[in-house]
C-alpha cells in the first residue's frame, strides 16, 4: 500500500522536529503536524525562557557585588515588562527558525491539530493522511492538582505570560521547576516562599547537594517551609490572595504559582483508535526501539515518562530517524550518564550517582568533597560557599559521580560528564592539571578523602 508519508510526526518539539528533519535528510517524505508553537515546551514555556529570567534575575546579585570592584550603581531599577517584551520576542526569532529548520529539509508542516483515526492514518483539520509510520512526540503538560480554590493557581505554562512582577509569591512544589522559579521570582525582588509537602526539595538528588542548596537558599532571604501543603485558595476582594496551609496556617500571596508535576499531553490525540497502550503512569507504552503496541505508531520525549530532558528527546528522535531509513547508523540511546543542570541561584550541575544511590546500589564508595568560598565573591560581603563533589568507586577507582552547586555549574559539569563517559578513573582526574585560578579546577585537586 502506497502512503501519503514515510514518517507522519505528531509535535513539533524538539525530539519530533529532531527526527523529522532527519527522516527527510535520510530520503523519507515526512509531514509534522503543530496545533500550538513550534520548538515545543522548551522553546517556549521551558527551559529556554526559563534560562533568559534566570539570567535576569542574577543582576540583583550582580549589582551588590559590583561596589567591592569599584563600581557604583545605585538607581538600578527593574522592569518586568521590558525582560518579558525581550523573552517574547527571541522566542518569536526561535519558532521562525524552527520553522526554517523543518521546511529547508523538505518536510511538511501542518500547522493544526493531529489526531489519530488507525494504525496508519491521522486527520489534521479535517482532512486526512496516511503515513507507514507515526511518531508521537506530543510531550508533556504542567499539572495542577484539584483543590478548593485552585483556579486562582498559575503552571508552568502561564507563569511566562505575567504582565507584571507580582509582590508576593508563592511556589509550591519541591522538583526543579519549583526551585528555579522560586529563585527567579526572589532574585527579581518578589517576597517570595517555595512550600513543599515533604522533608527537603529535589529528591533524587545527592543529599548533599540538597542540603547546601537549601543553606544557601536561605542564606540569600528565600522562604522555604517543608512538611507544608496547601489546602485551599480564597480570593479576597481586593485581589490578594489567600492561602490556608493544611496545618492551619493562613499566607497572604499576589500569585500562587504551582509546580507539582506534568502529566503527557494526550488530550483528543485518538489513541481510542488504535492498539496503543499506557503504562500506568499513563504515559504511552513503548520498547526499547519507542514502538508501542501499535508497530506503525512510535513514540518518544516526555510522552513516554523515561528522563524528560530535552537532549534526551532529541537523542531519542534521532535514533528513531536512524532507525526507520538509516539502519546502519542506528545505535541506541545510552541513559547512563545523563548529565543535568538546575538553574537555581546558585546553580547546580549534576552527572552519575549521588552517593546515597550508589550505597544503595551495593556500591563500595570513596567521597570527596569541597566547600568554599568562590574568588569572584573575595571581593563582596556574600557568603556563600560552593559545593563540588566527586563519588568515586572504591574497587575500580572510577569517577561515577559528579555534583556541583555554584556559579555556572551547568557549564562546568557538562565538561567533566565528557570525562566520565569514557570511563576517567580518580587518577585520572588526579592527573590532569587545573586551570587557575577557576572553580572548576577544585574538581582535579581533591586530594583529601572526606569518607569512604
């Protein structure tokens, strides 16, 4: 049977945009279909604008610091419209580019809603196409939980649209999204509190890096309150809203901004009609090639729940690419070594196991550890220290662990990640000399075990 496409691609995010540019680079006619903005969730309500009001908010921090080298700058005001206008329009710059980046390879966009009728065919505004293979790459939603009072809650998506900086904020949540806008709201100069339900935010984390996050959190102004939840919203006349906590507890807040998890974006997609299956997180089904239970319909990125990472959807996309139509380059994607950033204030940079979770995989560990205070705050009244830590393993003696809290740690760990993936033992970090003076050489001159 003949098909109107090779490839059909559901989402124009970056896993579906990776591997539909590709598929067509390979020879296959592909067609993309986009009801919403192309470049997905981290071009527009993720990880891209995010990092542009994090940067934003590190002036504050900047201009303190700035009288200890000898510059004035007093007067310094903010604008939140001003930071937003300029977001808004480099993400309008972006979605042109993704657009070129899909067209220039020869696939074609259908800007509108996709939804599956069968195994080989999807209607996109009520029109009709087949394809051999269907690839979702729908991704993920921001998920508020029901609760009195909860439509006055803002997400993840809404957050990016503020008309103005409110006064008070409340961020609920405790996963990185909720840090690092807790960081950006208090470093804009909002009164701001992060609430969350359990003991100490970021779990999964190395509980190190936890702890001194939460120490240096703190030490900047950044209410945190643990083992807090909330049980309702009140919205009062003059616009204030009203937070009753399930303790009892009443906080008064300009918005409430929720970051409690995201669930896959599935809505009206007809899954009804086909064979394909959801685990039961709900998240769609798939092998270790993302086929799923239907052979013709595949799927990848944060539709399928495994690490929802931007450069992990995009790997993933291309091995599907390889897969379909250049088989002989097709390797699978490797998990291991996933190296990742939160971009709180201070940062933190993380690769490999924390020390907590190679214990519990029966690991023999070795841990090194550093705390000090970066030479680019010698100069200021700022106390805060950075972390750097190594988790190394005792019988083979290689670096399985890598954790960063501080300045740039993201650029900083994404360097040593390379070192891990091929397999650098502690000597070998021992061996390589340093760049001084940086942060970063502290990472090739721990000679003291802290403990084993």
């Amino acid at each position: 049977m003949t098909h109107d496409f090779d490839l059909f691609v559901i989402g124009a995010g970056s896993g579906g945009v990776r591997a539909a540019r590709f598929a067509a680079d390979f020879g296959a006619r592909v067609a993309v279909a986009e009801s919403r903005y192309l470049g997905g969730t981290c071009v527009n309500v993720g990880c891209v604008p995010k990092k542009l009001l994090v940067y934003g908010a590190h002036f504050s921090e900047e201009f303190a610091h700035a009288g200890g080298f000898g510059w004035s700058v007093e007067g310094a005001t903010f604008d939140w419209p001003t930071l937003i206008a300029n977001k808004d329009r480099e993400i309008h710059r972006l979605n042109g580019i993704y657009r070129n980046l899909l067209l220039n390879s020869g696939v074609e966009l259908l800007e509108g809603h996709a939804r599956l009728l069968g195994a080989n065919q999807v209607e996109v505004d009520g029109k009709t196409y087949s394809a051999a293979h269907i690839l979702v790459a729908t991704g993920g939603w921001p998920f508020i939980p029901e609760f009195p009072g909860c439509e006055h809650a803002i997400d993840s998506n809404q957050v990016f649209h503020l008309t103005e900086l409110p006064k008070r904020v409340l961020v609920v949540g405790g996963g990185y999204i909720a840090v690092e806008f807790a960081s950006i709201f208090h470093g804009m100069g909002a009164d701001t509190s992060l609430l969350y339900r359990g003991e100490l935010f970021l779990r999964g984390f190395d509980q190190a890096v936890r702890e001194h996050l939460q120490i240096e959190l703190s030490r900047k102004g950044l209410d945190l309150q643990f083992n807090a939840d909330v049980a309702r919203i009140d919205k009062q006349t003059d616009g204030c809203l009203r937070v009753t906590l399930k303790d009892g507890r009443e906080l008064d807040a300009d918005c409430v901004f929720y970051a409690t998890g995201r669930r896959p974006m599935l809505d009206d997609l007809g899954l009804e009609n086909t064979a394909v299956k959801l685990d039961e997180r709900g998240y769609i089904q798939v092998d270790e090639h993302y086929r799923s239970a239907e052979p013709s319909i595949l799927a990848i990125g944060d539709v399928i729940g495994r690490v929802q990472l931007t450069p992990v959807a995009l790997a993933e996309g291309m091995a599907v690419a390889r897969r379909l139509f250049r088989p002989q380059e097709y390797r699978k994607v490797d998990y291991d070594l996933i190296p990742t950033a939160v971009f709180s204030l201070p940062n933190i940079g993380t690769v490999g196991l924390g020390e907590e979770q190679a214990r519990k995989a029966g690991r023999q560990v070795r841990i090194y550890e550093s705390r000090f205070r970066p030479m680019k705050l010698g100069l200021t009244d700022s106390q805060e220290r950075a972390l750097m830590k190594l988790v190394v393993d005792a019988q083979t003696d290689k670096v399985i662990g890598c954790h960063m809290v501080g300045p740039e740690a993201g650029e900083i760990v994404q360097g040593l990640a390379v070192a891990m993936k091929a397999g650098a033992t502690k000597a070998v970090f021992d061996d390589t000399l340093g760049i001084h003076p940086t942060a970063a050489e502290e990472f090739v001159t721990l000679r003291t075990l802290t403990r084993e």
